[in-house]
C-alpha cells in the first residue's frame, strides 16, 4: 500500500469513528476468509458496517478525531487482529456478534471492547449487557409512555368518580324523597 493509499484509508477511517457514536472492536483471527465474508455479509443485511482494520491505523484515526477523547481501556485493548463493527444503534453490533455465533463451534467473533457514546465496555463478558442496552427511541418511547399513564389514571379515577358520585347523589334525593 502506498503512502497516498494510506492517508486516504485513514482519512475514510477517521471520518467512519466521527460518524458513528458506537463502534465495537473484536477478534475473528481464527475465522477463515469465507467465514469473513459471511459475518461481513451477515452484518450488512442487518445494518451494521464491518471492517477489517489495523490497530495502528485505528489508533491514530481515533486520536484524529476533534472534540473526543477515547479512555486507555479502549485503546489499550487494541492489540491482535481486529475488526471494527459500526452502527447507529447501540446494541445492534452486540445482537448480531452473538446471532452470527449461534450453532458455531468457534465461537467467534470476541468482543475485545465497545464504545459506546463515550462509556468503554472490555470484553466478551459484556455482550449479554451491550444486548440489553436501549436505544435512543427505545427510550423516548418508554418515557412518553411514562409521562401519558399519570394523566390516563387521572382522567380514569374522574370519570369512574364521576359515576359513582351521580349514583350517591341519585340514592340520596330517592331517599330524601321517599322518606319525607
């Protein structure tokens, strides 16, 4: 690879860490080039982009990159074959990692780290609570849920009130009326 090769491969490199506010690293050292293809292709169908990269070239793509500083336990967990997972959603690269490994005997591709919007996770261990993170819209969705119940169970407990109120009223004058 030329010099001219490799500072455009960084450039491209530096823009896809700025881009993406999650990425994953793993080792698929022991995967051979067809399994490599099928995780790329795997990934590809459910959203998420996948390259083979560096260590050397993912660290000075990341301390190129204006406005974030990435932690010491990120990078230094950049060591052996990596390939680096990006996607917009949090969880996404997690769910794939351990679909794609399902009913294989390697058990691979290992998580060496995740980033994820500026909080590190080290190692395959933290798949199961990568998986279980929400995302953005998840979110949202649940706290507008919240926000609606209160006034749902208010708007509920008015109206059944209400009934019961008109019936309390209702007995009271038939009493009033027969009794007098």
């Amino acid at each position: 690879m030329t010099r001219d090769e490799k500072a455009g491969l960084l450039n491209d490199l530096t823009e896809k860490f700025g881009q993406y506010d999650y990425f994953y690293v793993t080792d698929s050292s022991t995967l051979t080039v067809s399994e490599i293809n099928a995780f790329r292709r795997f990934c590809f169908e459910k959203g998420v982009e996948v390259k083979v990269i560096k260590n050397a070239l993912i660290k000075k793509a990341l301390e190129r990159i204006e406005g974030k500083t990435y932690s010491d336990m990120l990078l230094d967990n950049l060591k052996g074959p990596s390939t680096v997972i990006f996607s917009e959603n949090s969880n996404l690269p997690a769910k794939v990692i351990k679909e794609f490994r399902k009913g294989k005997e390697h058990g691979r591709p290992i998580l060496k780290v995740a980033y994820i919007a500026s909080d590190v996770f080290v190692g395959d261990e933290s798949i199961d609570s990568l998986i279980a993170l929400k995302s953005k819209s998840e979110l949202i969705g649940e706290l507008i849920g919240l926000l609606q119940s209160p006034a749902k169970n208010v708007i509920s407990a008015l109206e059944s009130g209400g009934n019961k109120l008109a019936g309390i009223l209702q007995t009271l004058s038939e009493k009033e009326s027969s009794g007098s």
